[in-house]
C-alpha cells in the first residue's frame, strides 16, 4: 500500500483549499493523471498523481484545506512498486539507484513526458469543459451570486450573460467566456463564490472551441510548471542534491524570457527566483510545517548552515513580536470591536450575513468615521422662487430624459462653491503631510437601493448646465435601481451630496465619504413663516417653503468660520438663482 501525499505547490505555499475530486475508491490512475482541483492564494491548480495503481481510500474530503505533505489517498502497491514515488520518504529505502549509476537521468525524460502530456490535455479539456468565474477587476477576488440566467440544458454563446455577482463595489453581469449547452450548475443563488471556482459544466462537441482563449494560459503554465517539478524531484531527493545541480543541462534555454520583469514585481506575485539556502531536508520540512520561511531564517552553522535551532529560534522571535503587536495600544482612529452578548439568552434570534455592498459600506463608513473629526454645521434655504423657477423648467428637463430635482440644482449650486472655496474640494494625504487640491469637480450623488447605500459620482459638474445634470442624474439613478452600476461609475469623487427630503426629517448628521473632505445633506422642505421686512423699515410673516441644509465635514482642513461662509454661500445661491449666472 503507497500513500499518495499533497507535493510541493511552489514557493511559499504551504496549503490549499480541495475544490474537487477527480478519483474515487476503485478507480484506476496513472503518474500524471490530475486527482484534483486545488485552491491556492494565487490560482486555483489541478494537481497530477506521482503514483500509478487502484485508489484504496480516500484521506480527504472536498472543501477540506489541505497542507503540503497531507496524505490524499492510498493505492494498491502491486502496480507501483517501481514508480517514481510522491515524495522521497516514501520511497523504499533499499531500491535508490548508486550516484554512479546513469538510470536516474535516464528515467527522468520518461518520467517528465507522461506528466507534462498528461496535463497539457487536462488543462485544456477542463478549460473547454468548465466555465469558470473569471477576475472581475483589481483586488476584486469573491462575490455574492444575486441571480442565475441559465439552467442545465441552456444553450449560451460567448459573450452571453450568465449570472448577477454582487461584489463590495457593485452589482455585475458575467459573461461566458465559452459556447456550448450547460450540463450541470454547480453553484446556486445566494453562494459566495470566488474568482476561479466552477460556475457550470458543458457538454462536449462545440465547447471545445473556445479552450484556446488566452484565460486558459495561467492555469496552464501553473499545471505544466508544477508537472515538471514532479518528474525530477524523487531524484532529487534520493540523491540528496539541490534543485540546481539536478536541473538538466539546458534548463536556460527553457527559461529565456521575451522581456525582463522587474525584479520586485515577481517577489510581490510569489514567483521570483531564489537560490539554494544552506539547510538538509529535514530542516526546510521542519520551517514548512511551523509556517517559517526558510530565507529568512539566519543559519549559525559553519557558512551560514541553518540547522533545526535556528528555525525554532526564529519561529519564537517571530512570535514574541506577534504577541507584543497585540498587546500595543490601538492606533489612533482605530478601536477593537467590543464582543457582543450572547443575545440567544433573551430569545430567538436570526443570524443573515452582510452581503457585499452592505458590508463595504460598513467598513468603509466605519473607516470614514473613526479617521475623520467630524463637525456639521446647520443653516436653511428660502427656495420660495427657486421652486417657481424649477416647476417652469421642469418640462424641458424632462423633453431631454431628465427631470429636474432639487438636487440636480444643488449639483450645479456645489460645484459653484467649490470653486470659491477649493479647500471643500481637496483631501488630506496624512502620510506625506500634505494637502492635495484637485482641479476637477466630480460630485457623489448618494443613492438609497434595495441592496443598501451606492454613490454613483457625476464628472465634471462645473462644466454642464442643469439640464445636462438633470439627465445625467436621472440616468445614473437608474442604473443603480437596476444593479447596473459599475465599480468605476463610483469612483473619483471630490464632493458628495445626499437628500432625505423624499423621505423626510428637518436635519441629520451625514458621514463624509472619505478621502473627501466635506458633505452636504438635504432634508425634507416646508412651508414656514419668515419674517420678511418691507422698505419702510416695516415688514409682516409670509408663508415661505424652506430647505433645510446639513454640511458635515473634516475639521482637520476646514475650520468652523469657512464651514459657515461655505453653506451661507450655498443657501444664498439657492435663494437667489442669480448668483450662479454671475459668480457660478
């Protein structure tokens, strides 16, 4: 009985989430064979067999996360008593070749062949065979899935639509990047899903086309890097020499690159290349198995040799300075979570996880709040004739695709105030301790959806009319009622506005979007009584509709007195439209 046991994935990776089975008690493998489906921090790789003969048991289950060196299964050991092992411990001790013997080169080239055919086909029968959820954008990597378009016997295109993934930015439709007619989904509504797991399958015949797309490559290279790895490692091991006096006498030329990467770049993707380190065997298992990098380890030995004392040594420095950077105090802006009770004492309760846009907005509302001193400042706006002016240009608003709110005014209004107080439109950059003025306006608009708080953001406000701003907001509300927005159509802010007034309320205390600086609220207008003076010196109560205004902003830029001017200056010009045709 062989014991087939997790190999080495590549550099630091140490584990891996088991996505799939391919094997079953019973079933029949070869060296090279792919067993299963491995999720890793970097991609998701199938792993080949370095064995040949009858799976007896399964060591493993799907979902399980699984170390290097794990046993995954157990063969019957009539068929591979003379195959190359998984790992060099498992090899019989009395069958290594004499270091003067020619077999091991010589078996080598057999060896790699059957792995690297072996894979090269999986790669691509899988590619062709499986639709994957492909990379949705930077440090984009899970999401919630909101609503399938296919079931089993659907035929999709390339290109087709096929699912709504909700992610901490935005509701998205996915594309199949394959054709064919789906045989099996293998996720449902309501899943997390994560970028590279199995979406749905296809039945053979026309989805075999599209296995050449470059999104293939990648798992291609991973598999074909690592079955090469696989054919030369028993003798490796069995002789005791480093990877570099092992390698065959051409590995250069197969390692050519068109271009030259930078050399940061590959240590930053895990691939750069590192050189032999003084250590046996054992003591890199040994910094394996307690999760120590070995280069980073400082070997006392003659010449730098790095023995099993100085892993453990290291090992507890590393941990003495995990436990003494728990114990620090909180860095300013940011508080420990207190525990919370155990609510289930006191009665039923239900536990629903936040999903993607609620649980961004809570992070990053949280972030806003304990980073940024926040002070709002109240005032009120008389818009007896704005609303006059507004009702008798609704309708050309409305011959465009608009309509015209009060907040497509307050757009052009705020756009106006930044330009005379440009300290509204900037952000602080703390770590290098300056302030960074921007010389473009684009103005958030928060949105109240059904899946929680978007703020689709309108560029350059300054350079469009009301109208065109009408429209523009009118669309974008939209898109965000129908989960069409995307991450970039809320991105690049200065300024954010948000109106409760369809709701109501007479002022609130709203949260500054940050990195901005300031925001502005509107509540619900009203008719009240203002004291209107005549030019007699008299003056008598009129019944007048007032706005109510709410400017939050951070207190480490704007002082209280420019807060003032800034929001007096805003209802002024809500008061009096005119201004912004001489000043706006």
């Amino acid at each position: 009985m062989i014991e087939f046991k997790l190999p080495e994935l590549g550099e630091n990776i140490e584990q891996g989430d088991l996505v799939r089975l391919m094997v079953s008690p019973g079933t029949t493998i070869n060296a090279g064979q792919s067993v299963m489906e491995l999720e890793t921090d970097k991609a998701v790789v199938e792993v080949p067999s370095s064995v040949s003969g009858t799976v007896q048991e399964i060591k493993v289950k799907e979902g399980d996360k699984i170390k290097v060196g794990q046993v995954i299964f157990t063969v019957d050991g009539a068929e591979v008593s003379a195959k190359v092992p998984a790992r060099a411990e498992d090899a019989p001790a009395a069958t290594p070749p004499p270091k003067s013997s020619p077999q091991p080169p010589a078996a080598q080239p057999p060896a790699a062949k059957p792995v690297a055919e072996a894979m090269a086909p999986a790669s691509v029968a899988e590619g062709a065979k499986e639709f994957r959820l492909p990379e949705l954008g930077e440090n984009i990597s899970q999401g919630d899935l909101v609503r399938l378009m296919i079931a089993p016997g659907t035929k999709v295109s390339e290109g087709q639509p096929v699912m709504e993934l909700e992610t901490d930015k935005a509701v998205v439709e996915v594309p199949s990047s394959v054709s064919g007619v789906v045989k099996e989904i293998k996720v449902k509504e309501g899943e997390k899903i994560k970028v590279g797991q199995v979406i749905f399958t296809l039945d053979g015949g026309p989805a075999t086309a599209p296995s050449a797309r470059p999104r293939s490559a990648p798992v291609e290279h991973v598999s074909g890097q690592h079955g090469a790895r696989l054919a030369f490692q028993a003798a490796i091991r069995a002789e005791g020499k480093t990877e570099e006096q092992a390698l065959p006498p051409d590995q250069p030329q197969q390692s050519v690159p068109a271009f030259s990467m930078p050399a940061q770049l590959g240590k930053v993707a895990g691939t750069e290349h590192r050189g032999a380190i003084p250590a046996a065997p054992h003591v890199r298992r040994l910094a394996r198995e307690i999760g120590v990098d070995i280069y980073e380890v400082k070997g006392t030995g003659p010449g730098g040799r790095i023995s099993e004392d100085d892993v453990k040594s290291h090992a507890k420095a590393l941990v003495s300075a995990a436990i003494t950077a728990a114990q620090a105090p909180p860095r300013a802006g940011h508080f420990a979570q207190p525990q919370l009770p155990d609510f289930a004492k006191w009665g039923k309760v239900e536990r629903v996880s936040m999903r993607g846009v609620r649980r961004k907005t809570a992070e990053h509302l949280s972030e806003s709040w304990n980073t940024i001193p926040h002070v709002t400042q109240h005032d009120r706006a008389d818009i007896t004739e704005l609303e006059q002016l507004r009702a008798r240009f609704a309708p050309k608003a409305e011959e465009a695709g608009g309509k015209m709110t009060v907040t497509a005014i307050a757009l052009k209004v705020c756009a106006a105030a930044l330009k005379v107080f440009p300290q509204f439109n900037a952000s602080i950059d703390v770590e290098k301790e300056e302030i960074v003025y921007k010389q473009y306006i684009s103005i958030g608009v928060a949105a109240d959806t059904d899946r929680g708080l978007l703020v689709p953001v309108i560029r350059d406000v300054d350079k469009k009319n009301i109208v065109e701003l009408a429209v523009e907001l009118s669309q974008l509300s939209r898109k965000a009622r129908e989960k069409k927005l995307t991450p970039g159509d809320m991105e690049g802010g200065t300024f954010t506005i948000t109106n409760l007034g369809g709701i109501g309320g007479v002022g609130f205390t709203p949260i500054v979007n940050h990195p901005e600086v300031a925001i502005l609220g509107l509540s619900r207008s009203r008719i009240e009584p203002e004291w209107i003076e005549s030019k007699d010196g008299g003056g008598k109560f009129e019944p007048r509709l007032i706005l109510p205004l709410s400017l939050s902003y951070d207190h480490r830029l704007i002082d209280g007195a420019d807060a003032a001017r800034f929001l007096r200056w805003v209802a002024e010009a809500f008061e009096q439209p005119f201004l912004l045709s001489v000043q706006g």
